[in-house]
C-alpha cells in the first residue's frame, strides 16, 4: 500500500517538477518571478485537451501543446519582462499577474468555466509489479517527465545554448561581454519554461481527467513552493522539491484528511521561506 | 436608490478598502499578494461573532479586523527577512493557508460556507472609506509619513536616520491587515453568505491591480483604481464576459508605458498647491 | 569617544578590514586616508552598524557598538554622508533635513495630528535654521535631486547635522568639488567643529586634510599603515609608499 502510494506520489511529483523547472529558470536567469506560469501551464493542458477531442494520438498533441504554451512563454516575456527590464521588480511581477488573468479568461471564454473532459484515447492497461498496481497512464507520465526532466538537465550542462544560459543567469554583463546573445537566451529560457509547463498540463490532464481554467492558480502555486524547496535557480533542487511535494501530497491524502493537504504544504512553503530560503540546494546571500 | 445601483456602490466601496489595504504594505515597498487572506480573517471572524455570540456589527467588524491585524504582525515580522520575491510568494502561501483553512473548517461551515451575517449598510461602507481617506491624508502630510516615505526610498538611509524600520515595515503590514480586515466584515454583512473561495488569489490580484493601475505612489491611486475597475463593467456591459481580459491587458499596457499609474505624486502635489493658490486669493 | 579596537572584517575571502585600532578623541577633526579600496567606507559602514564585524570592538562613549542596530546607533548620536550621494530622491529639500529630526520628534502615530504644537514649531525652527546656515533655505521647496552637486553634498551634511550629533562621519565630502567649493566646505567643517562635534573625515583631496585634520589615520589593504598629525603624514615613507606604489600599478 505504502509503495503504491510512493508510486502515485512520484507520478503526480514529476508534474510538479515540471512546472517548478520553468519556474526556477526564469528566477534564475532574471531574478524575477513568472506569476502567470501557472497559467501557461493551464493553456497546454487545454490545447491538449482540444487536440485529444479531435482524435490526435497523445504524442503528438503533448507535442503541439508544449510548443504553444512555449509561445505564449514567449509573449509573456515580450510583454512583461522586455520593456520593463530597468524597472522597478514589481513592475513585471503585477504585469504577469494581470498577464495570468487575461490568460484565464480567454481561457474560460474559449473552453467555459465548467469542467472539461480529457477523451480518452488510448487504451488503459493495467499492471501488476508484485504489490503495485501501475495503470499505463502513470507509466507514460512518468516517462515523460522523466525524459523530460533528463533532457532539460542534460542540455542546459552540455550544450553550447545551455551554458549560455547559465552564464547569463551568473553575470548577464559579463556573458554579454562574451558574446552571448543575452536577448536570445532569454526568449529561448522563456520557450523552454513555458514548454515544460505544458507538458505538465497535458500529463496533469490525463491526472485528473478533467480540468478548469483556473487550475493554474493552484498548480501554479504549487510549483513555486516546489521551486522554493529545492531552491531557487537550481535545477535539480526544483526536480526533488516536485517530487517531495507529490509525494506528501498523496501520503496526506491517504493517510490523512484530504482537507490537511495544501495547509501542510504552505506551512512547509512558510518554513522554508523564513528559515531556509535557499532551500535544500540553492545559494542566495541572506538579506541581512 | 436602485438596488442594482447600491449593489455596485457596495462593492466598490470594499474594493477601495481592499486597494487601500494594499496600498498601505506598498508604502514600505512590500507588495502584498495575499491580502484576500486577511479579508477572510476579519470577514470570518466578524461574522461568526454576530451570528452565533449575537454581538452587534460594529464592534464585530472591528474585532474581525483586529483579529487579522494581528496576523498582519504574524505576517509582517517574519516577512522583515524576505525581500522582493520571497515576500510575495510568502504573502501568496499565507492567503492560501487561510483560504484552505477556512475551506475545512466546521465551525465556520467548511465547505458549505457561512451563512447569516447581515447588517451592511452603503453609509457604513462609505463611512469606513471616509474614516481611512482621511487618515492617508493626514499620514500623508505627517512626519510619519515621512519616515514611511524614507523607508520607501532608501531603507538603509533610514536607518542611519535614526528611523525604526523594522517597527514601521511591521506596522503598515499591521495597518494594511485592518483595512482588509475591515473590508472583510463588511463584505460578509452584506453578502449574507461567505464562503472560502470569496477569499481567493483573484481578490488579491485585483486589489493590487488597483493601486497599481490607479497609481501607487499615493492614496488616492487606490481609490481611483478601486473605483475605474469597479465602474468599468457596468460601462462595459456588452463586453461582460471579456471584462477581465481587458483589466489583463489594460494592466500590462499600463505597465509598459505610464508605470507610475494614473494618479502621480505630482499630480496630487500640484493639486495641493493650485488649492492652496485659489483658498488664499480668497481670503485675501 | 570613538575606540576602534581589533577591527577586522571579511567578505567570503575577502578581508576587507584587518585588526584596525585606533581612537577618535572628543571634539577633533580626524582624517581617514588611503587609496581606494583601502576599507574605509567599509569602516564608516561597520560604525554605523550598516555591517556587523567579523571580530573586534567598536566603543563610543564606552558602549558597544557592534550589536546594535543602525538606529539605535544614529539616536546614540552618531550621523554620516556617503560617498555617492544618497538623498531621498522623492522629497524635497526640507523634508530630507526634517525626516532626520523624526526621531526626536516622536514621528509615531501621534504626529497625525499634531501640526503646530510648539515642540512642531520649535523642530521647524531648527531645521530652517540649518538648511540658513547651509546655504539651502532658498532651495527648500525643490525636489533634492534637482539641486546641484556641490548643493547636494551640502544637504546630505545639512541632513546629517539635523540628526544632533555628536560625532559626524563624512565621506569624501569634497569629492567632484572644484576649489571654490572645497574652500567653503572647509570652512564649513570648522563651524561645525566649533558647534562642539567631533568629526571623522575620509577624504583624498590632500588640501581638505592638511587644511582640517587634528590628526590622520592611514588605511592601506584593509591595515592601519600610520597615524599622526597631518605633516608627519605627508613626510611618512609608508603612507608616501602606498600611494605612489598604487599610482605604479
């Protein structure tokens, strides 16, 4: 039972982790916070969810649906982040606020306020691993999130791009000085962010099975106390904290009152704020 | 008066106690996104005092709000170590904890949400706007004031001033925390009904897209923000459903190219000044 | 009144400051040289509690300093410029000498509605006596970043100066000045000494030391390399090593 539960929780985990990755690059590339990322995350779970409803085989629409939460990533750092690069800090965080809300009502306008139905098209099979049940659906939300998280991992430490990155998230001036087209790295951090929250709106959306416009406010959320967990800027930090979360979540769930579950994660969000900032892996210099 | 038109009176009166509340933690440069949390405390609070203890309105509100301003300092002492981002999250993390709480909490209905608070009338509405407008305005022309604004500028120099920094980061956090509170009660009473999702993140959102928009160097940015986006819809009225796209995009313009908002420092300044010209060549 | 003892402090590797002793008596001038990076903003920055040291003590009046917060610091008596001008950029002219009287003034809720109470008055006298003496009374109503620089740099002590101090911290007060300007900020330093302050100087205009210090503390890397009186300092090999050998480098 326990390890069923382990395994539910590394299911959900991995989706968390997802959004927390978008979140942790952005915060480490500019210091500034995404509050519209959580619905961007939405948006790919209903581009996948329309791509579904048109009988599009599940790769493919998790495909379609990344690259356009990536673009609407991308609008969000045309409009909020761009032009307010020598503002006051607050300027781009309100701006992704009211980003975030117009995202949700076009949102509701274009797919209703009422739940929608993720189709269901592919065959659900059954596993059975000794005591464990595993159903197809989390082995292919697993998988992908893990190749996923892989991917991510691998090309920000190997590639050419994925240095730049890094650099620029270290001393913009420094890595412009050294030819990095910081303007790029930017927009392309923001596509890569935005992809990933998408995937996970997709692989949430085969969660739950059906989905809200206003399911980013609190995934959102929970990506950032994952962000937080692992520490901000880190990468992996932000990969173990989506699980960690995931995985408290559902041993809440299952052996506790469901109504405990967001109370016990905010407060673990509350202590890690005030005591360890950083989180389990970042470095930041404490403000004294 | 239309019921339809106190209605709208109503609600944006609590809304420019939201904006107000916003703006008071924005004056130390905090930003608040959480401040729906405390609405909830003192709308709560006060409304299980009046409905189950029988104690009369004002005094209930007035206790709701005292009850979330002590969260405000729960709030405001450890919020003194987080700067930019981490308070904010901070703030968003306490207003969900409320929400949630007040989500599972029998006494106050759970789930089901509270029903029974009553008593809200427009003049009271207006007379708690009243009472705030002119506190801002006298804090505005004080030596408090002052230190609030040197805090804003420059912190580190404030303290080298002598200025106590921490008791007033803490202490609008405390100021911000009543309003809300305050708006919170007045809300339920006139609501009849209050539920855990009233107290949601788009609350908060919006009380800071009004100071915001409305200018957040000084009060009367809140007001008149609380007050455009509380009329706009009954403007807007064919475009109903699209109302919150154009606050988003609206907010994002604003953002690019008037930051400061609609109401400048200045503009209140020079409006001070001209009144001032015109009150003397009158009484010369 | 002002005991530096063991001073030192590090950032990361760093050590900006190392064991730095020496004492500021009551009612001097004193001068602390060096060239750049030597750590001595870094010192006004530890007096003032802007920073908490690594190790050591700082005694003023014979209480501690190093624990105490940066206003309990400034209420002890304790003011400072800095070295890039930092004004209150959204006020104007009087309020920046005003908010540093606040704290006398009991700024508390109170003050609301207290607009012409006699102490009100009596604190508005005050600072527009300063801001006379200054030079700054006709500028009063303007916004403090449009004044000019020479003018800017007088506000900051102006403002410094509404704290009632007894001991003043200036930091290159005469930099970016031409000779004009420089002649009158010494003469207004010695007024102010007149007033009975104590005043601690870091500077690099040569004139503005020679024409002003009692007595001079050279920092060199962080180490107190000499201290004396303004001529002994000039004919010091040391002090002469550690800005010519700079220049070289």
């Amino acid at each position: 039972m326990f390890l069923q539960q382990l395994i539910n929780g590394v299911m959900l985990g991995s989706t968390y982790s997802l959004i927390a990755i978008g979140y942790t690059l952005v915060m480490g590339l500019l210091q500034l916070l995404n509050i519209a990322h959580g619905d961007v995350f939405m948006f790919g779970a209903f581009l996948g969810l329309s791509l579904a409803l048109l009988n599009m085989p599940l790769y493919l629409s998790l495909i379609i649906a990344m690259v356009g939460a990536g673009i609407i990533s991308v609008l969000i750092e045309r409009f909020c982040f761009r032009p307010l690069r020598k503002a006051h800090f607050l300027g781009p965080l309100v701006s992704t606020v009211a980003f975030g809300i117009l995202l949700q009502n076009v949102a509701t306008q274009i797919w209703g306020s009422e739940p929608s139905r993720f189709p269901q098209t592919t065959e659900v099979a059954q596993f059975q691993l000794g005591p464990v049940l595993i159903s197809s659906i989390q082995i292919i939300i697993v998988v992908t999130s893990l190749l996923l998280m892989v991917g991510i991992d691998q090309f920000v430490k190997r590639t050419r791009i994925g240095r730049a990155m890094r650099a620029t998230s270290e001393n913009p001036q420094t890595a412009g000085l050294l030819g990095v087209d910081i303007d790029r790295v930017i927009v392309g951090t923001f596509f890569v962010s935005g992809a990933l929250a998408g995937a996970a709106g997709v692989l949430t959306a085969l969660v739950y099975l059906q989905i809200i416009p206003f399911i980013g406010i609190r995934q959102g959320l929970i990506g950032m106390v994952a962000m937080v967990i692992g520490g901000l800027g880190n990468l992996r930090g932000a990969m173990i904290g989506g699980l960690v979360i995931g995985i408290i979540e559902v041993m809440n769930d299952a052996y506790l009152t469901a109504g405990y579950r967001d109370m016990i994660i905010f407060g673990l969000f509350f202590l890690f704020l005030m005591f360890r900032p950083e989180g389990l892996f970042g470095t930041i210099e404490r403000q004294s | 008066m239309s019921v339809y038109l106190e209605g709208v009176l109503a609600l944006m009166g609590i809304n420019i106690l939201m904006a107000l509340s916003v703006y008071a933690i924005l004056t130390t440069d905090q930003l608040s996104l959480g401040n729906a949390g405390f609405m909830a405390i003192g709308a709560y609070t006060s409304a299980y005092l009046t409905v189950k203890s029988g104690v009369p309105i004002f005094p209930a509100i007035i206790i709701g709000a005292v009850a979330a301003s002590a969260f405000g300092i729960i709030i405001g002492v450890p919020a003194l170590r987080l700067k930019g981002m981490y308070l904010v999250m901070a703030t968003l993390g306490f207003a969900e904890m409320v929400r949630t709480f007040f989500l599972n909490f029998e006494p106050t209905g759970g789930a089901y949400g509270f029903r029974g608070p009553s008593g809200t009338t427009l003049n009271m509405i207006y007379g708690w706007v009243l009472v705030f407008l002119v506190f801002f305005w006298l804090l505005g022309r004080s030596r408090l004031g002052r230190s609030l604004d040197a805090v804003q500028d420059d912190e580190e120099v404030a303290r080298t001033m002598g200025l106590d920094v921490t008791l007033l980061k803490v202490g609008v956090f405390c100021l911000g925390a009543f309003i809300a509170g305050v708006a919170g009660g007045l809300y339920a009473h006139y609501m009849f009904y209050i539920e855990s999702n009233n107290f949601n993140f788009l609350i908060s959102a919006m009380a800071v897209l009004f100071v915001i928009l409305g200018g957040k160097n000084t009060f009367w940015g809140a007001v008149v923000g609380a007050i455009i986006f509380s009329v706009l819809p009954e403007t807007l009225r064919f475009m109903k459903d699209w109302r919150l796209s154009l606050y988003g995009a609206l907010l994002v313009s604003m953002m690019i190219f008037r930051p400061s908002g609609i109401i400048t420092k200045q503009m209140v300044r020079a409006f001070a000044d001209q009144s001032e010209k015109i009150l003397r060549r009158r009484n010369d | 009144m002002l005991e530096i003892k063991n001073i030192s402090k590090a950032f990361g590797g760093l050590r900006a400051l190392k064991k730095v002793t020496f004492q500021v008596p009551e009612k001097q001038v004193c001068g602390l040289i060096g060239p750049n990076g030597a750590g001595k903003t870094t010192l006004f920055n530890l007096i003032t509690g802007i920073l908490p040291p690594t190790e050591g003590s700082i005694k003023y009046l014979g209480s501690e300093l190093t624990r105490l917060p940066a206003n309990e610091i400034a209420k002890m008596g304790i003011a400072r410029t800095f070295q890039n001008i930092r004004l209150f950029a959204t006020m104007t002219v009087m309020e920046n000498v005003m908010v540093a009287q606040n704290f006398r003034a009991q700024a508390t809720i109170t003050s609301l509605v207290r607009f012409s109470s006699a102490r009100e008055k009596r604190f508005q006298e005050e600072a527009n006596t300063l801001l006379k003496k200054m030079g700054l009374w006709e500028k009063r109503r303007e916004q403090s970043v449009s004044l000019a620089y020479g003018e800017q740099r007088r506000l900051e002590i102006a403002r410094a100066l509404a704290l009632e101090p007894r001991l003043l911290l200036l930091d290159e007060p005469a930099a970016g000045m031409n000779e004009a300007e420089t002649e009158d900020l010494l003469d207004r330093i010695h007024e102010i000494r007149n007033m009975g302050k104590t005043i601690l100087l870091i500077e690099h205009d040569m004139d503005v030391v020679m024409g002003i210090c009692d007595y001079v503390h050279v920092l060199n890397f962080g180490e107190l390399i000499a201290q004396g009186t303004p001529s002994e300092i000039q004919a010091n090999e040391a002090v002469i090593e550690a800005y010519l050998g700079r220049e070289e480098g």
